[in-house]
C-alpha cells in the first residue's frame, strides 16, 4: 500500500467517512425507501407497512467511562440510545437485538447487572430482546443495539421535509447530560486526588441523572399520535442541537431560524454552567446525549401542541440555508455544528 | 462488590453465559415465534409472513488476523456470516446493517477497502446494507452485521424439530474453513521468521479461500424451495459439525446418529490434514467457519435430493438423545461439542 493515497480518518471526519462509505456501497436498492443518512432505515412492507431499522455501538473509553457508569444504567442507555433512533422517525420501537464484546475482567454477575439495566429498559419501553452475539474482546467492554420497529408509512417522519413557517420544536430540556458529564468527570479527578473522599453528586442528581440514565421519547411519539399530528421533520438530539438543526436544515434545504432565548434549559443545568464557567447555549448546542426530539409543526399543528408542558418552539423556517441563531442581543450567527467528534485522536 | 459472588465467565463457557442472560432477560414477549437460542430470531407479522432477524460480531485478535486477512475479504466474510445465520432458517436475507468501530491505525481507503467486500457480498447476495454506525474504537477493528429476511411462516425451519428416521444432511465439504487457517497460520509464522520467504500457500488455494471468503448457501436455500422441500431441522456450520449436531439432537430431543465414513471432507482438507498430522474427522468435527448447512429431512424428501451433487446424507435421526459418531471401525463413540471457546483466556 506504501504508493498508495492514504488520507486519515481525522481529516474528513465521522460525517466524511459516512459519505465515502455511501459512495463506495453504490446505489440503493428496491425496497428502502431511506438508508444509510436518516436516524433509521425504512424498508417497504407493502401492505404491512414499513420496517424502521436502526444500529448503535457504544464503546468502552469513546462512549462511557466504567468508573462512573454503573454497568445498569449502561444497559438501561444502551437500549435507550438505539429506541430514540426509532422513535426520531416518529415511529414506535418493538425489538430489539443486543450483542456484547467482554473482555477478561468482566465476570457473568458484571453481565448479567448490564442486562437488568436492559431488561429495566425493556419493561419501561415495552420492546423485546429478540436475539444477539456474546463475544470475547481484547480489550474493554462493547455494545452493539439494533433496535425495529413497524409503522404504516404515512406517519414516519424523516429530516428532509421540513417547510417554510413550519414551528422549530425541542422536547424538555437541553444541555443537562452534557452538564452531569462534567459533573462526574470533576468527582472522578478530585476521587482519584483523595480516594476518601465523598462524592458530592446530590445536588446535582438531576443533570448525573440525564447523563448516566437518559430516556427516550417514545412518549412523545404515542402523545403526538394521539393528538393526530405528524411532524414535517424530525431528528433526535444525540450529539447537540447544532449538529441537529444542521441535519434538518441542509437535508430539508431550508434555513431554520433559532432564538437563543427559546432554547429550554434546566434550572440545575443554568447554575452549573455558572458554576463550571460554561456558556449554557453552548451546553445545549454542542453537548450530547440529551436524548430529546428536535421537529417541525405546521402553524395549525403547533396551535394543537403550544400548551403541551414538554414541547418548546425554539424558532421556525424560512426559505435559505443553514440554521441561524438569534443571540440575545439580537444579533444573526450562523450556527456550525460541533457535536461529538469521535475520531479526535486520530490526526 | 466485595462480598458479592464473582463468577468468572470460563467456568461457564459462552453457552452457559447465554443461558444466564436469558434468565436476566425474563420471559419472551408476545409477536415472537423464537427468540435468543436459534440461528436467528423470528418476528411474527401477521398475514405478512415473519420477520428473521440475525447479529453477528467480529473482534480483531478474536475472529480475525489482519496480517493474512485482506480487508476486502474481511468485509466479504463479515457479510456472510450473518446471511448465513438467516439461510440456517431456510430464509432467504434481504437487508443489513453494518456497523464497524475502528482504531487510529485504519485510512479511510482501508475503511472503503473493507466495504468494497461489503458490496460484493451485497451483490453476489442480492442484499442491500440499509444501515450503520461508524465510530472509533481504542484498540483494533470490531464489526457488527445484523441481516434480515421475511419469509412465509410454513417454511421457516428451526432446530427443534428433526423427527426419527429423519435423514441427516449436509451440503458440501468439511473442515477446509479450519486446514485454510492451519496453512495461514504456519505461513506467518514463516514470514516472521524470514520476511524475505515467498508464501507457499498457491497448493492450499482451496483451503484458504474457504478461510478467507467463505460463502452462505443461499444457494440451497433457493434449490430447496424450487423442489418444494422444507427440512424438518437446520442449523449452519460456524463453530463445527459436533457443536452443530448437539445443538439440534438437543433441542429435537432425539439421538443423532453419523457415520464417519459418510463426513465429506475435500480431496485438499485430507491431503493438507496428513501434511498437518490432523485426523480430518476432528478438522471437520471441531474446525469451524464453513458455513455449510446441516439440515434433516424426512425419507421422502430425501428421495427428491439424493442425487444433488452438494448434499451428502451422513447419517439418521433415532428415538434417544445426543449425538452418536459409529467410527470406520464401527464403535458408536458419543460426539461431545467442543467448538470455538471464545473465553479462552478468561479463567
């Protein structure tokens, strides 16, 4: 390979090697009505409806620390992370498959502590374990979920439908486990500086909580359902809502305007923020894992939902490109998507 | 965790890991005909048909050796493994995701490599990759595939009904998957001894390639549905003809009878198991990764196929429990299922 072109992962990143991978699997074929590029693949059912398909892999020391993530709540997340795929295409998860790679330190009562926590988030979203791989590794833990689900096709929701005047709308509140990571990795320093020392996480049980244990929003999707409403787009927030908004924004072709000032935050998240000196704008646009749905409404479907206790309007679409942040001041600033980079030690 | 019960997952092995899982999961839920325990779990429809869905993970240092592994059959092998699990069910795989986590030693043209076998599979299939996830790993190369299939219910095969004098079936040769990795191993060991040494592996080109770039009978699959045979038992060979055998002499709750004399096993797997001192029946029995189908059917159905150049009737099933070998010299000796011990450096 030495006369060979080698270009680094690094230098065109995560959403680069997605493109060069699309590239070289070449066209899609019949029955998918979306692949590789929405939070799930659709497949056409016919009559039945369609398959909503989606796969996620956490990886121990790139997703989740073992020091501070209880095994449980591991599983309970793992399975969390791959239904909120589902539920991003407005669409109700059914089944599941987990496969797990252990490496020697994990003992079965480790394995079976990770799969209470899967089994809690089974219950709760009342999804199935229907089959998986149980694997040696070298080194570390990892997790692969792929969640399904079945829905009659004119309710999915994808990113690329979104349309002028449409309501820009988040579920709860952002930017908290992003704050409750920082919480844990400050308790993690200070533990290994003076292991006698107590942690001191109850006041901040709430963010700890949204980062160790976050929920899908399957809820909203069977709330919305129930109302008679179908989002134009919609997307959920796994890595930032920059990230998201630029997903929707480029994939609809539209321009999403977004008001500083609108974007839902925590009380716990606002004063941790003080007290760690971040920005609580920049928690909520370049954090991660909240977990919470990001969507538009026509007008007449936002009037149907404003008062709704969990549904934000952030802003709403214009005809353009880009999504656009309104800063307090007043001031337009085009907003470029940070998220997680997952391949930031590869340069 | 100090007063706990500690269970290193040696002592159980991967099947009783399986098991303790399946506890820890609970009860099956309503909509699935199998869940974990099969080659793949099975999702009732409704008038649709069923829905059968596999996941399959492969470790770098576990499953597979770059140094004699191209990255292009890797992504072919990847491929296979999981269409194979779906043709276990006498389905036929239409759909995959494909998720791999990659270290900081992989280019972006060795990640294309890796999907250019992806996309031949793909083809040569008829399958089309829907979805995937692409993250960083901290050590080596992982993947994930999970296939899926619908089929009709009436002709979906599991393992737990073989019936007494049920003929025993397999399709094409033995034990060559495990001679190939013989050949590459002792080849590498070579080159690391003398790195100017040219590879002698051109004789073994048989062997190696089953290695290397194995294929899923989909193939008989189709065959068998044009006849209009469904077998009352299936299962593929990946971990090797006893393992194989104990699963469905188990799960049927009948005895497994097999004569040595019948094991097909190819001119090159002899030869190259002389060469090795192996007994090839053990190369067949306890090698794995052929991916070849053992199958039963009934007397009748037998009839239709026996002249079929690639199935080989290799013994019957009897009233009794556990699989029988009755060796050359006409001793029935119990086959006890060693496998791949993918633990085995945990005790």
């Amino acid at each position: 390979m030495s006369d060979q072109k080698t270009t680094d992962i690094s230098s065109i990143g995560e959403f680069g090697l997605i493109e060069r991978i699309k590239e070289t699997l070449g066209d899609e074929r019949s029955g998918i009505s979306k692949g590789i590029g929405d939070d799930a693949a659709v497949i056409d059912l016919g009559e039945k409806g369609s398959l909503i398909m989606s796969t996620d892999t956490l990886i121990e020391g790139i997703h989740f620390d073992l020091s501070y993530m209880p095994l449980k709540h591991l599983g309970y997340k793992s399975v969390v992370v791959s239904l909120s795929d589902i539920a991003a295409m407005n669409a109700v998860p059914q089944y599941l498959t987990v496969s797990i790679g252990l490496s020697s330190k994990f003992t079965v009562e480790a394995v079976e502590e990770f799969y209470r926590g899967v089994e809690l988030a089974c219950k709760n979203y009342e999804v199935s374990v229907v089959g998986g791989d149980t694997t040696a590794s070298r080194s570390g833990l990892f997790i692969n979920v792929t969640a399904i689900g079945i829905s009659t096709k004119d309710t999915l929701t994808y990113r690329n439908d979104a349309k002028v005047k449409d309501v820009i709308c988040v579920s709860g509140d952002l930017g908290g486990a992003y704050m409750g990571m920082h919480v844990l990795e400050r308790e993690k320093k200070e533990f290994q500086a003076n292991p006698d020392m107590q942690p001191d996480i109850e006041q901040f049980s709430y963010l700890v909580g949204r980062q160790l244990k976050p929920e899908a929003r399957t809820d909203l999707i069977h709330s919305l359902s129930e109302i008679g409403i179908v989002p134009s787009s919609m997307i959920d927030i796994s890595d930032g809502l920059a990230s998201e908004l630029m997903h929707l924004s480029t994939q609809s072709e539209k321009k999403f305007k977004v008001y500083e000032d609108k974007i839902p935050l925590a009380e716990e998240t606002r004063s941790t923020c003080m007290d760690f000196g971040i920005d609580p704008t920049t928690a909520a646009m370049n954090g991660g894992e909240d977990y919470e749905l990001l969507f538009t409404l026509g007008l007449e479907d936002f009037e149907k939902v404003k008062n709704h206790p969990d549904i934000t309007a952030i802003g709403y679409v214009e005809e353009g490109a880009g999504p656009v942040l309104i800063t307090r001041s007043g001031n337009n600033v085009p907003i470029k998507a940070q998220g997680w980079n997952h391949f930031p030690d590869q340069s």
